[in-house]
C-alpha cells in the first residue's frame, strides 16, 4: 500500500511539474549587409539560446544596405532589421515610412570610403570625376554630399557605380572604381583580400569631418509596437544579452559565427567584432545606457541627414525612434 502511495504521489507531482514548454514565437532579424564579423554577437545570440530564453526562435538573413532593409522590415518581409539611423529617419520624414528605431546599435559613425594607396587618395579633397561604388539606399550616399562639401570636393561631379554590396570589394581591388563606401569594421579582412591581389587599402573615415552621429540601429514596424511590444520588449533583451556576452567572449563568439557563416575566416571575424564592440561598448554608451539615443546626438544627426537631403530641419526626428522598450 506504501508503495502505491509513493507511486501516486511521484506520478502526481511529475504531471504538476511537466509543464508545457514555453511556445517560441518566429521571427526574422534581417541584417544590413552581408554576414561578416560585425553581426557576430547576432549568430553567437541565437546559438547560445539568448533569443530562445526569451522566447523566440530567431533567423537571420543577408542585408542589401539599410534602405533595402527599412523597406523590407516596412513590407512585413522581417520583424526586425539592422539599418542605420539616417535611412530610418529619411524614409520616415519622406514618406511616413511606418518603420522605428527601438534601439541603438553604433553611438558614432563607422562611415568610411576605401580607396587603395596606389590610387594616390588621402583624403576627400579632389575627388571630382572618380567613380565611387555604392548599393541602392545605402547610408554613405546619403550622408557623403555633406561629407564632399566639409572637404572642399563638389558631390555633383563624382560618379556613382550602383552594383551588389557583395561585389563591391572586387571592383575597388581591380581597380574598376577608385572608391568604395565600407563601415571602417570591416577593414581587417578586406585589406586581407587586397594584399593578396598587391595591393593596400587606405581608410577614409567620415567622421574626420565632424560626423559624430548615430549609425546602425535596430527597427521594427509601427504595427509590430502597436500589436505586439512584449515580443519587441523580449527581442531587444535578447540583443543586449548576445552583445554583452559577444563582447566578453569575442573568440567564442565568433568561432559560433563561422559555424553559421564558414564563408567568414576566424581571425577575419575577430578583426571586424572587435572594432565593432568599440562602436558599441564606449564612454558615450556609458552615459545614455545601452542602446538609448541622447537628445543632442539625435537632433544633430537628423541635421546632417536634413541637410544631405534637403529636408525639413525643423522636423522632429524622435517621430522615428522608440527606445520604451529596451531593457
């Protein structure tokens, strides 16, 4: 009799116990570029279950620059994106572009042109008749008028070349363009690929002309926010969970990447991750908090990006961010 009882009681207090596993709600984090080192600490999220502990079985796909990425996120093609803040406050301010901001990624600007040393390039002077490289929609067309007009170069004579982000690479090192707009992250491997080819690249970064703005972010729709902020609430926890632990485990974190991602060489990754961490782990961090935009940065990047554009100055650019939900 004993024995049945203890039977009884472990069956019941397996059934009390056993409860249903949480349901995962799917969603896709589309990316701004193709998957290098710099959006490790994503890969690295998702195979170390920061997204799953949050509830959510995450993907990820290749980016084709910001803009195409805002229109992709706004399309309800991908919950999420990586875009950087220029395109996000641009769309908005045009055309009303349903889609927001919920969280900083970079406090400043990586925007940089590539330009090889034999080109004779070092700076942003006398660029007039060379042929720079660019993706539809991509931030550095965006904000490089303003850059060419600080430096004394007249942006109406430069040639664009509109080609794929993933080309963009081969046409500098073949010469078949004199220049080509990278975040500086990715100048580790890139150089990599040029000295094997004999040649060196040379960065041309923007923020040398005074560009201390916000660049990448993390979107969602209006729609999302509206319908669904407890999953917009668990995914920005998951973010800030891979890139804290990314940040204190970059090697790890980067050999999870190349698992996913075996196109991207281990020290390749390492190179990019680590300089992406300083765009994101930095004193002005510290001060807003992780992932919040401050009042004076914002308000002078949509001054760059109004200016670039010829768009309303005095148009509110908070119209496009909402950081409520960040842990």
């Amino acid at each position: 009799m004993m024995l049945h009882r203890i039977a009884a009681g472990l069956l019941a207090l397996a059934a009390f116990t056993a409860q249903p596993a949480r349901a995962q709600d799917r969603a896709l984090l589309q990316l701004d570029w193709i998957p290098s080192g710099e959006h490790a600490a994503y890969f690295a999220g998702v195979a170390r279950g920061f997204f799953r502990d949050n509830g959510i079985d995450l993907s990820l796909t290749r980016g084709y620059g910001s803009g195409d990425t805002v229109n992709k996120v706004a399309a309800g093609a991908a919950q999420f994106g990586v875009a950087d803040l220029g395109a996000v406050l641009a769309a908005r301010a045009r055309q009303n572009v349903p889609v927001r901001s919920i969280s900083a990624v970079y406090t400043y600007s990586p925007h940089s042109l590539f330009v090889l040393r034999s080109s004779g390039i070092t700076n942003f002077r006398g660029l007039e008749g060379r042929r720079i490289a660019i993706t539809p929609g991509n931030s550095h067309r965006l904000y490089f008028p303003e850059v060419a007009r600080r430096a004394g170069t007249d942006p109406e004579r430069i040639t664009w070349v509109n080609t794929d982000a993933s080309a963009m690479a081969a046409l500098l090192i073949s010469r078949r363009v004199d220049a080509a707009p990278f975040y500086s992250i990715h100048y580790y491997y890139q150089n990599k690929a040029a000295q094997r080819a004999g040649e060196e690249i040379v960065v041309l970064p923007f923020v040398e002309t005074g560009f201390a703005i916000y660049a990448a972010s993390l979107v969602t729709t209006d729609d999302i926010i509206r319908t669904n902020p407890d999953l917009v609430r668990r995914f920005l926890r998951g973010v800030q969970q891979s890139f804290e632990w990314s940040n204190a485990n970059q090697a790890e974190a980067c050999r999870l990447h190349v698992a996913r991602n075996p196109e991207v060489e281990q020290d390749d990754c390492e190179g990019s991750l680590r300089a992406t961490m300083a765009f994101v782990f930095n004193p002005h961090q510290v001060e807003t908090r992780l992932g919040r935009f401050s009042p004076e940065r914002l308000a002078f990047t949509w001054r760059v990006v109004a200016e670039s554009l010829q768009l309303d100055p005095a148009w509110d650019p908070n119209q496009a961010v909402d950081t409520s939900f960040l842990p």
